[in-house]
C-alpha cells in the first residue's frame, strides 16, 4: 500500500494550524488577565478615541491637547463613580452578607408553605419521595447560599485590599494617559519592531475580528449599559419609595450581568425576584419589577436596532455549550467568555466551518 506523504504533510499541517490557533486564543486571555490594568486602560481609550477626535476637528487643538483635556474629564467621571461605586458595593456587599441565613430561611419557608399546600395525597406519592423533594430543595438552597456567601466574600476581600486596587488604578490610569496621548508613536513602534508582512498579516486578521467580534462587543457592552443604567435608577427610585429594595447596586450589578449572557435576559432575574416577592406578601413591590421589567424592554427594543448591526451568525445549543465549556474552565466569568472565544473560533477558522471541518482537513483536493 502507497502512503500519499503529501496528503497526510498537508493533513497534519492543517490539524497543527487549528491546535496552536485554540492554543494562542488560550493564552490570549490568559495573557489579557494577567495584564488586565493594561486591558481596561486600552477599552477605556478606545471609548474615549471618539471625543478626542471631536476635539480636534472641532475646535482645532492638537492630539496631545485634545487627549489630556479630555483625559482629565474622564478621569474625574471614573474616579467619582468608582468611589461611589466601592462604597456602594462594601455597604450593601457587608449588610448582604451578615443577612444572608435569613433570606434563606424565608424562602425555605417559603418553598415549605408551597409544597404544603399541594395535596399531594391525591397524587399517591410515597413519603419517601415527598422527603427527598424537601432533603433536594434545603440542599439547592444550602448550596446557592454557600456560593453567594464565598462570591461575596471574595469581593470584599478583593475591594478592601487597599494595596492592590490602588496599584491596579494608578497602572490603568497611566497607561490610558500615555495611549491616549501617545497613540501614534506606539503604532509606529509596532510596525518598525515587527516585519512589515507580519505586521500586514496582523493587522488584516485584527480588522477582520474587530469587524465581526468589535462591532458584537460594543453593541452588548451599550445595551448591557443601558439595561444596568434604567435598572439601577429603578431600583434606588423603589428604595426612596419605601420599598423592600436594600441592594439596589449589587442587584443592578447582577442583573446587568444575566443580561449580558447570550439567550439568557433580564427577566431570568426580574421575574423571580418578583414572584418570591409576591408569595412574601409584598405585591407592591412584585408589581414594581413587573413593571420595571417592561421599562427595560422598551428602552432595550428602541436602543437595540441602532446599535446592533447584525447577530452574532451562531445558533443557541452552540453557544449554550460555548458558556458551559467557559464555566468549566474559567469559572463564572466564563459564561462570558466562552461565546467569545466562539466567535473568534468562528471568524478565524470561518472557510472551513462553512466547508465542514473534518471534510476540510481530510478531503483530498482534486
């Protein structure tokens, strides 16, 4: 038998691309994680690029006037909310935390009275099953309560390491002034350092990703944004009402967060939290959240077809296995990620996902 050392060079060529592209995407974020203060200084430049290009077409200034003017407007804005913010987020982190085994014991409560008041006699369920029913639901309970309680301990940890947050800020906020000032020289130094085909290359395949991954990003991040700004205003109006709201931040938080989620929305949280609210008595506030959630949805359905020019191309079951693949790597940030890796999956290796795979790498070429 004649082996075709041609056909497997090409074969095995090809299945090594695909492997060190999973591998150099791995360690892309990997990378982006460990360099975050950097990450977050070039995704706030990017935000605030527009302004300073405003600034000088408009009033004739020089990039490095426009920058700093511009630069300090910004800063002002992020340290005010961030302090805002880290306040906020301590408080209601602290008060949430030292509350958290009553909240559970009322919704197993709660989830005791409805299950009483099913007659389950006429259903002839045998005890035993009736047992392990209640035994599943303390245990459910028992084990989201120990999650939220090592999340929110983990944050106050992380928000009160004084050391580290400062180091953190004074990082990002240097690296945004010297990118938003000194922009060009930096991509002059990319292109001199680098060969120029390689550099051609790179530049082709990043136009190409921020085309299809840029353009997702930035629609979600504005829709996210929104959903997160109308909820937190609704839910500290609730507050100020008298309303049985005591974590309007980390609720707004949480919420801004399931909706960044591909297939999952706002109302995987609204809508609970509402019906629990109800079955505790408290209707005014169930009808409050209904009614915010519509608020959310028409600002949601006017502001989503101007910014968003197209979907993201991938059917659900994939990205469902995207966001579990990422939670099991990644951890809860992974929900996140993993569509994102999807889509730079998808747009790199698009000509062979439309071929098929396998049939790409293996099908001999006529």
């Amino acid at each position: 038998m004649i082996i075709d050392m041609n056909y497997w060079s090409k074969v095995f060529r090809k299945i090594i691309i695909f492997l060190l592209s999973i591998l150099g995407i791995y360690l892309g974020f990997k990378l982006a994680i460990f360099y975050i203060p950097f990450l977050i200084a070039f995704i706030l430049s990017l935000l605030i690029e527009p302004i300073i290009r405003f600034c000088m077409r408009n009033f004739k200034l020089k990039r490095r006037t426009s920058a700093i003017i511009v630069f300090i407007i910004a800063l002002t804005a992020i340290i005010g909310l961030l302090a805002w913010g880290i306040i906020a987020l301590i408080s209601e982190s602290s008060n949430l935390l030292s509350s958290l085994n009553i909240y559970v014991e009322k919704i197993s409560y709660q989830f005791s009275e409805i299950i009483s008041k099913i007659d389950l006699s006429k259903l002839r369920i045998p005890n035993e099953i009736i047992e392990t029913i209640y035994s599943s639901g303390r245990g459910l309970l028992a084990t989201g309560a120990d999650f939220l309680k090592g999340l929110l301990t983990n944050l106050l940890n992380f928000i009160t390491s004084i050391p580290t947050i400062g180091v953190y800020t004074v990082i990002c906020i240097l690296s945004l002034y010297f990118i938003c000032t000194d922009k060009i020289y930096m991509i002059d130094q990319l292109e001199h350092h680098f060969p120029e085909m390689w550099v051609k290359k790179l530049t082709k395949h990043i136009k190409e990703i921020a085309k299809s991954l840029g353009c997702y990003l930035k629609a979600e991040a504005i829709l996210v944004l929104v959903t997160f700004s109308v909820c937190l205003i609704g839910l500290y109006i609730f507050k100020l009402a008298g309303l049985n709201v005591q974590y309007p931040l980390m609720a707004a938080l949480g919420i801004g967060f399931v909706d960044a989620l591909p297939i999952f929305g706002s109302s995987a949280v609204i809508i609970p939290w509402a019906v629990i609210s109800a079955c505790d008595g408290d209707l005014t506030l169930a009808i409050s959240l209904i009614v915010l959630l519509a608020i959310m949805g028409i600002v949601r359905q006017f502001v989503q077809p101007k910014v968003v020019a197209r979907q993201i191309g991938i059917h659900p079951i994939f990205t469902l296995i995207a966001m579990y693949t990422g939670f099991k790597f990644i951890g809860i940030i992974g929900l996140l990620i993993g569509p994102i890796i999807l889509i730079i999956l998808k747009n790199i290796f698009g000509t062979m996902i439309d071929k098929g795979v396998a049939k790409s790498i293996f099908e001999r070429e006529i």
